[in-house]
C-alpha cells in the first residue's frame, strides 16, 4: 500500500514524540508503565489484606472497613485497571500495526486520545483514596443493594467515583478497541491474510470484539447505579429499611444488576486471556523453534471461545437462584468452553514435543503459564457443575481458581510477552539472571499462595470475611496456612521489584539486541531500526509471502524463514544473517 | 487525524464507523433488555401518553439525516456548506426539542425518581442526545475543514460518514422512542396472546 510521506505526521518536539504522541508504540509504552504503576498499587493492597489475614489484629490501621476497600480496589485494579489495559492497551499497540505490517494505527489521534482518557480514568480511580469515607468497599462485584446502602465503606463518594472512573475507562477501551479491530481488518501489508496473522493478533483482536460487545453491559450497569445513588431512581434498588428508615427505592432488581455485571464479566475473563493465549501460542513457537501446532484449529479455538463466553455469564450467579433448566443451561455451556480450550493446552504442549525448546525468560514464563492455566481451569471444570459449586461457591476454593486461572495466568503471560518483545522495544536486552530468579520466585511463589487456598476452600473457609475467630469449623491449622501465604505473598510482592529493576536499568545500559534477538519469524522483528522508528517501516512497506510460524527449516545457520521472504529470496540467500546475537545465559 | 493511515482511508473510517454503531447499537440494545426485565416487577407504570414534541423532534433528526445526505452529494464547496448548516442546524433543534419534552414530562410531574418508566425515559432519551452530541463534534471538524479549504472529494467523504452516522441516529432514536411507548405490559400480554 502506497503513503503519503509528506503526511507522515513526524513529531517535531520531545512532547509530541514522548507526550502527546500518536505513535502506536509509545503509546502502548504509556499504557504498559501506567498498567504496570496501577498493578503494583494493586498488589500492595493484596499485601496489605494478607497482612490481616496472616496476622489478624497486629495492624490495626487495617480496620474492617479498609480491608474491604482493599479488596474491592485490588480486584477492579487488576481485572479492568492492569490486566486489560495493558493486554489491548499495551500489547494491542505495540504488536498490531508492527506484526501486520502497518506504520501505525488507521486513527491514531483517536489512539492517543484513548491513552489519556485511560490515564483520567484511573486518576479518577485514584482520587476514591482521598474522597471522604475513602473508596468504596462493596466488592469488585459492586452488587446493589449494598454497595449503594448505607454501611458499606465508602457509600459517601467512593462507589460515585468508581462508577465515573470505570464509565471513563469504557470510554478509552472503545476508542482503542475501535483502532485495533479497523487496524486489523484495513491496514494488513499486503500478503498479510487473516490466516497468516501471528496468534497474538488473533487473541488481540478477538478480545477486542469481546471488550467492544461486553464493556457497554458494564456501562449500561454503572450508568443505571448512578442513577439509582445519585438521582433516587429504582432500577436496581428494592424497597429497603436502613438503619431504621424506609429508602425513598421500592421495587428494583438487584438480580437485574447481576445480569448485566456478568455479561460483562465473563466475557472479561477471555478479555484477559484471549490475548495471553495468543502471546503464549507465539512465545512457544519461536522458543521451541517449532510451527505451532494446529494454527487453524488454535484460530478457530479463540473465535468459539469468544462466543462461548457471551452465553455462560449465569454461572457466576448459581447462587443467586434460577431455574434449574437456565441452571443445566449455563453449566453446559460453560463445561463446551473446556473443549476449544483443551483443544490449545493439547497444540501447546505438541508444540512442545520434540521442539528445539530453549529455556529462555520468556519460555519460561510460557511454561509456567501452561501449568497455571490448566490447574486454573481443571477447578474450573468443577465450579461449572452447579451442585458442585453451591457447596464450594463463596468459598476460598472460588478464590484460589480464579487467581490461578485469570490472576497468575495471564500476569505470567504478561511477563513473558515484555520480556519477548522488550529488545524490540528498547533496542536493549536485559539480564538473564534476573530474569530467572524473577521467573522462579514468582512462579513458585503463587503457587504456594493460592494452591493451598483450595483446601481452605474445602475447608470451608469463606471467602470475603475480615476475620475468622470463633467459627468452630474452621481449625486452627488454617491460621497457621493463612500466615503462610501472607508470607509468601510478601516475598513475590518484594520479587517485582526485581522485574521493575531489571527493566529500567537495562533500558539504559543493558547491552544493545541487534534487530531479532530470539531468531523470530514473525515480521516486528524485521523493521529496519531497531527500534522501530515512526512509521515503522522506512520508505517500502513489507510483503507478506507466509505464515509466523515457519520454524525447523535448517538452512546453514538458519533454521527459520521469515514472513516476508519470498520464494526468489529463499533460494538466493539464507533468510538470516549467519550471525545472531543470543541473549546472555541462553542453553545453546 | 494523520494521514499516517493507507491509502484507501476512507474505507477505514467507514469501517470504523460501523464498527462504532455495533458497539452503540449493542449499548442500546442490552438499555432495552434492562427495561423489558425490570418492566416484568408489578410496580412498573407505563408512561401515560407521547408528549407530541417528540414527533417534532422525529421530524427534526429524520430532516438532519436528509441534510447530511444532500451534503454528501454536493456539486460545490457552498452547497457542501449549506448541508452542514442545515445537518448541524436541525440536529441542535433536534437537541432543543428533547428538551422540551423532558419539559413536557416534568410539567406532568412525571419525574426521574418517580416510576422507573420515566427514570428509563430520561436515561435513554439522555444518552441518544449524548450520541447526537458526539456527532456534532465530528461534523465540527468537518466545517473546521471546510473553512481550511479542504478538497471538495474529501469534504463529502466526510459529509458521507455524517450521513451514514445520522441515518443510523434516527433509525436508533425511532426504536427507542417504540421502546419507550409502545413496549408496555398490555403490549407484552398482547403478544403473548397471539403467540399463544
């Protein structure tokens, strides 16, 4: 495709090339710092709720009405204000244009546009801390009747404010996702077809669908709560008697609320690992030095998934009550999603067999992811059954899946991706050692955290209390397992520091990568600068004449071809330099 | 916006805006979900009667839609602008009579706290009027490049999208205003009725 190059847009100043740019890439840096400043805060307040629990009573600035702050602030955070900005926000920028060969987003002011109203979002959000009565405390569920009744913390300001953030956030998640699905289907390099798209863009994409179908049922729920604390309407609100006096509400439905909470929030789910598939399917390959297994079927797996998860939103709501056919309905949809989703773990792990697997950083978060997204969602298959889940439902056992399904998971997969591609974006690597020693602490250290909470779960344990004396059915090995996981949850805590550090440090003197480091196929890592300058691609877009995946082709010291060498190229010259840079303390 | 974008931009941005209206239409959609199930609780009163300023205001957008569309198909820079004039000119008066109407409703004392029939009324009503808002913003950068002297080829690009993005309006408006009227209970038992 043909550019204007007096149109080129080139930033002339340091504020717009590093401020109030429209360059994708640093805007997927803007929204990866600010994901990531906004997840540490998150895992802070996590500490801090493990701090009660491990030691309940010896800090005692954590009252009641903080910890339920605390986990309501932790989980929006790291659902909607990390894990989903930073994977289409982050990820969605960077790699689309780059892995389709495109010079940026097709509206890039709109691009930037959705990275500030991000950034006032969760300034917003931020704001709940200093409001009076603090943020809300209702849970990241936000259910009414409580969450807007007096009782709950932060009732006075806080749920107003969290409503406005997240209505905000709606606000940027759509202008980005509209950028990502237009970029996707009008800016391919030509030879890109959809089925030589890498799966990181498939995941990406499809996720984006989902955030532009499921997001404006979260918007139509918060818009409505608004209403009902702000302006006295009764959409939600029943008739209530608080503390005494009759409420002006009468007749809402509560149940309403959750229905439209969960058709937003399953499909949330995938939101997050929809694209953590993608980028695993991608870290696998390339790492393995292997074709993914099956990339037709992996494609097909992410557009059924997300389907699927438009129609099993009421398995989070067994409890509420239904009617035992919508019951048998829902459990059955939601058991077909282990199909398409089995169907990947299995051409992961073939990809893996007898692959040229090299144990890498990001190999090594892949891996891990693996492990936690098939314990993750083996729990998963017991939740789905309502009689299973009733029993286990507000349990520890519902805590300890969905961490380890959509919490550890898709932050594995996150870290993998920025340690895969963080050559490409800094033009540095960094250092291998800490890299592992992150990789370990933080693989290993989950699972001491949240595996042990399945058998609080079964316990009996549940979830969402402040303290636990005096419940005879719960031992007191169970204190002694929850300070255990406080402890631990402090170390992996203190470990991203580690991560924080390797980065920056590296971004500045870390040694410099060369323009594909990990010997990739895929076309980011065929720009001519390293990193890629504004537009990406110089003056000639590149051609696409294959898929990403076409590893095991030995060639002299190569033994990939690129996307974008063509078959007259293959046969004159081998596809990579002879030479490649291998990132310090890789097995050769 | 810069022309980073490829060549065949304008297929971007009608893609884009139909991307935009699913999104819409699916944000209008689950709205009316929600009535439908909170109408199905006993203390649900339908709105007694249509305040006939939004039969004016129908009148208004439909006429805002035909503008843009003859701006679309303007000959000339002066006639591209009288169909922005009249597009943006009929969609604040469309704004205007909304207005009026939630005048209307008040002066019956049908108020947003009152029965959640008037509570989805303002609420819906409300957000169509925020959507026409945001069109006007974007016809505002159409007449910021009208005054810059921008390619007539262009200009109606642009005007096309507003068309496209105002008929979409309308067709919204017109099922939110049946929504709204015509979806009440009797209405619900009526079908069922026949259906049975």
């Amino acid at each position: 495709m043909a550019y204007a190059t007096d149109h080129l847009h080139e930033p002339q100043s340091w504020w717009t090339k590093y401020v109030w740019s429209q360059d994708h890439k640093v805007i997927a840096v803007q929204y990866t710092i600010t994901a990531i400043v906004v997840g540490l805060l998150g895992m802070v307040l996590s500490d801090l709720m493990r701090l009660q629990l491990g030691f309940p009573g010896r800090f005692a600035f954590i009252d009641p009405a903080r910890y339920y702050q605390f986990i309501t602030m932790h989980g929006m955070i790291m659902v909607i204000y990390l894990l989903t900005a930073l994977f289409l926000g982050g990820f969605g920028n960077y790699l689309i244009p780059l892995m389709l060969g495109a010079r940026d987003m097709v509206f890039p002011y709109m691009n930037m546009l959705s990275y500030w109203t991000y950034l006032l979002a969760v300034l917003i959000l931020l704001a709940s801390f200093f409001v009076p009565g603090g943020p809300t405390g209702a849970g990241w569920t936000l259910y009414p009747p409580q969450a807007i009744l007096p009782g709950t913390p932060g009732v006075e300001w806080g749920i107003v404010v969290m409503l406005v953030s997240l209505v905000v956030f709606i606000v940027a998640t759509t202008m980005g996702g509209l950028n990502y699905v237009t970029t996707v289907l009008q800016a391919r390099a030509q030879g890109m077809t959809l089925m030589r798209m890498p799966l990181s863009v498939w995941g990406i994409f499809v996720a984006t669908i989902l955030a532009l179908l499921a997001f404006p049922a979260l918007f139509v729920s918060g818009v409505m709560m608004l209403f009902d604390k702000a302006l006295g309407t009764s959409f939600f609100m029943p008739a209530v008697v608080s503390m005494g006096q009759h409420l002006g509400h009468k007749g809402g439905s509560p149940l309403l609320f959750q229905h439209l909470f969960w058709f937003f929030g399953h499909p949330e789910v995938y939101i997050v690992a929809l694209p953590a598939f993608g980028i695993i399917s991608d870290l696998v390959s390339v790492h393995a030095r292997k074709c993914i297994f099956g990339y037709r079927m992996m494609v097909w797996a992410i557009v059924i998934i997300g389907g699927l998860s438009f129609v099993v939103w009421a398995h989070h709501m067994y409890v509420s009550g239904m009617h035992p056919l919508f019951g048998f309905f829902f459990a059955t949809t939601t058991l077909i999603i282990a199909v398409p989703t089995a169907l990947k773990v299995y051409n992961w792990t073939l990809t893996l067999w007898r692959g040229d697997i090299h144990l890498t950083v990001p190999m090594l978060f892949a891996i891990g992811f693996i492990s936690t997204f098939v314990i993750g969602g083996l729990t998963g298959l017991f939740l789905g059954n309502v009689s299973v889940d009733i029993p286990l439902s507000n349990t520890y056992f519902v805590v300890a899946h969905f961490h380890m399904v959509m919490g550890v998971s898709p932050v594995l997969a996150v870290f993998g991706g920025l340690y895969h591609w963080y050559p490409k974006v800094s033009g540095r690597l960094y250092n291998d050692t800490l890299g592992r020693l992150h990789f370990w602490i933080t693989f290993v250290g989950t699972y001491l955290i949240f595996f042990p909470m399945h058998y609080l779960g079964i316990l009996g344990m549940p979830r969402r209390y402040y303290a636990y004396e005096n419940y005879a059915f719960i031992p007191q090995s169970a204190q002694t397992l929850n300070a255990f996981i406080t402890v631990m949850a402090l170390i992996v805590g203190v470990a991203q520091l580690l991560f924080i550090y390797n980065l920056a440090w590296s971004t500045f003197k870390g040694p410099r990568a060369g323009p594909n480091p990990w010997r990739a196929a895929s076309l980011e890592w065929y720009t001519p600068d390293t990193p890629p300058k504004h537009g990406n691609w110089g003056p000639a877009l590149p051609v696409v004449f294959r898929g990403p995946y076409d590893y095991g082709h030995q060639e002299g010291a190569s033994d990939f071809i690129a996307q974008n060498i063509g078959p007259e190229q293959q046969e004159e010259a081998p596809a990579v330099p002879a030479a490649i840079p291998v990132p310090r303390g890789e097995p050769t | 916006m810069s022309a980073l974008a490829p060549a065949g931009r304008a297929s971007a941005a009608t893609v884009g805006l139909r991307v935009f209206m699913a999104v819409v239409s699916t944000l209008f959609f689950l709205f009316s979900i929600a009535f439908l199930m909170r109408m199905a609780v006993d203390d649900w009163r339908a709105l007694p009667r249509v305040p006939w300023q939004l039969w004016l205001s129908s009148a208004l957008l439909a006429g805002a839609g035909i503008a843009w569309s003859a701006a679309a198909r303007a000959a000339t820079q002066a006639a591209l602008l009288r169909g922005w004039a009249a597009g943006c000119g009929l969609s604040l008066l469309f704004l205007a009579a909304q207005l009026w109407a939630w005048q209307a409703m008040l002066a019956l004392n049908l108020r947003v706290d009152g029965n959640p029939a008037n509570s989805f009324f303002y609420l819906i009503t409300g957000l169509h009027g925020v959507h026409v808002v945001g069109g006007l913003a974007a016809a505002g950068v159409l007449g910021l490049r009208l005054l810059r002297g921008a390619p007539l080829a262009r200009l109606r690009d642009t005007a096309a999208l507003c068309a496209h993005y105002w008929h979409f309006l309308l067709v919204l408006w017109l099922a939110m205003f049946a929504l709204l009227f015509l979806v009440t209970p009797d209405f619900i038992q009526l079908c069922s009725n026949l259906l049975r």
